[in-house]
C-alpha cells in the first residue's frame, strides 16, 4: 500500500498556533507644576505597541501612551494640562499552543482589546500629586506552519461547478418579483 493509497493526507498550512489574552490595571503617579485644587478631566492619548514572542510559552507587548490631566490650581482660579508618557511591558502568557508546528518562521500579532483608557483620576492629599489609574487590554495571536489531517474520498470523485448551480430560466428571472412588506 503506497503512501498516496491512505485514507488520509498530511497538510501544512499556516493558521493561530497559539493564542493568549491579559487585562491589565496600573496606576501612574504624575506631579503637576502647581498644587492642583481639582481635577477637570483625564485623558490618555497617542497609544502605541508592539509585539515579540518571549520563548514557547510567552508574547510580549511594549508600549507607550500620554496621560494628559486637565486641573485647576490657585484656589480654582486658574488652570492647566499635565502631560506625561508612560511605558509599559505587558507578559502575556500563551493559553492556547498547538502541539503539531513545523518550522521556525513566526508572525506575531497584538490586538488592543481595550485601549488604555484612565477609569479614576484623584489628587493624593499627602503630597499633592496626580494619581490616575489606567486599564488596557490585549489579544495576542502567534501565527506559523501546522500539520493538519485531511481525509480524502476513496472514489476520486470530482463534482462539477455545473452540479452547484440552480439553473433559472429567462422566463423564470423574468416573473420574479420583489418581496414586498406592505
């Protein structure tokens, strides 16, 4: 029985060989150049990242996004925007590995779930500085070669687009009428 007599084919095609997702909370500290009476507004801007795969097991995503901090300040007679960039590193952990890769060469993804977005904005009473707390979330996928099995038909028989198709007369396309909702 030759290979080609099996009942089965071996199949490498590049498809998700692993996949993995985190949300992530941080907090930020930022000092204004004033003693802030209140906080206007909060706002994070400029969100950039990137991926790298950190071994078999881990995706790492590095980036970096502007906090802006709209406050008042002079007994809320005047005004400001802060501005501060934050870095951050994010180890996401591969929940989903495929066991049957082949090869070397990868692709990794990254895809912001939730943009850093700040959820609480407060002025910490000890030292007057700004502390704001952000989340963000992230779906990272590692795409690369697999091995998949696929069955194949004993006979070898070959079906025809022809056999597919719903063949309509020109009289039939002719008296078609629209669907009506009256």
């Amino acid at each position: 029985m030759s290979f080609l007599d099996q009942d089965y084919r071996e199949i490498i095609t590049k498809a998700v060989i692993g996949k993995g997702r985190k949300f992530t909370q941080d907090s930020h500290i930022i000092s204004p150049t004033h003693q802030p009476s209140s906080i206007l507004g909060c706002w994070i801007i400029n969100h950039l990242y990137n991926a790298k795969r950190r071994g078999d097991e881990i995706v790492e995503v590095s980036g970096s996004y502007d906090i802006n901090v709209w406050y008042s300040y002079n007994d809320h007679t005047k005004t400001e925007v802060v501005t501060e960039r934050v870095t951050y590193t994010d180890p996401i952990k591969l929940s989903v590995k495929d066991k049957q890769t082949v090869g070397s060469q990868i692709e990794v993804y990254a895809k912001a779930l939730q943009q850093p977005n700040s959820i609480n904005c407060s002025i910490e009473k000890s030292d007057r500085k700004i502390k704001t707390e952000v989340e963000r979330e992230f779906l990272v996928e590692v795409i690369g070669d697999t091995k998949v099995a696929v069955r194949v038909d004993p006979s070898g028989v070959v079906e025809s687009d022809d056999d597919w198709l719903d063949q309509l007369s020109d009289e039939e396309l002719i008296n078609l009428e629209p669907k009506s909702d009256k």
